[in-house]
C-alpha cells in the first residue's frame, strides 16, 4: 500500500516486528549490546522522509539513507521518550514507531 503520508526529513516510519518461532530456532525480540544500556528492535520500514542533513560540514550535506521503503532494519530508540511516545496508527490500521534516521543501525540483507 502506497503511503499518503510523507515523513518529514530525517524521519523513518517503522513497523516492529515482533519475536518469533521458526521451526526449533527462537528468533529474540530484542538483543541488548553490553556496553550501552540500548535494545535494538526489527522492523519494516514503511516510509522515509528526505535524507537528515549533515551539520559537520560546511554547508548542509544530504546523509543518504541506506535503506528504502520495505527493507528489514534494526533499530534503537535513542531519545528518552522511548517507544510509548512515539507509537501511532498507520494508513492500515496498525501500529507503526516514529524514529530518526540515525537511529536506524543496520539493514538485513534480503
């Protein structure tokens, strides 16, 4: 489903996907790196805004995304209000997380 709504720069729209089972291998909802008090999350990206601008160098420079609309991603919630305040409903009537493109750490190959 096409999005009508257009995440502003910088934003990505995500679903999380939640723990599964596949067969006898447990696939964990969160892995937690040990040195820093951060739990990675899955999800689908379901929309991007423009790419965030780079302030580190003179004149703004477009930081490109990595990933598109679709793409399995990990992600962190890097600001303190966390998942509650950033959880809304979608186009289809599901929940989807409002985040930042630097809190996007990887994408899964396909």
């Amino acid at each position: 489903m096409p999005a009508c709504v257009t995440p502003l720069r910088g934003r990505v729209v995500i679903r999380e996907i939640r723990p599964d089972r596949t067969g006898s291998i447990w696939h964990p909802d969160q892995a937690q790196d040990p040195k820093r008090d951060e739990k990675s999350h899955r999800g689908i990206v379901m929309a991007i805004g423009a790419p965030m601008l780079s302030s580190q160098t003179e004149g703004a420079v477009e930081v490109p995304h990595g990933f598109g609309a679709g793409d399995v991603v990990h992600f962190v919630f890097a600001a303190s209000c966390a998942e509650r305040g950033r959880t809304t409903i979608w186009e289809d009537d599901l929940p989807v997380v409002w985040l930042t493109q630097s809190e996007i750490l990887a994408v899964e190959a396909p």
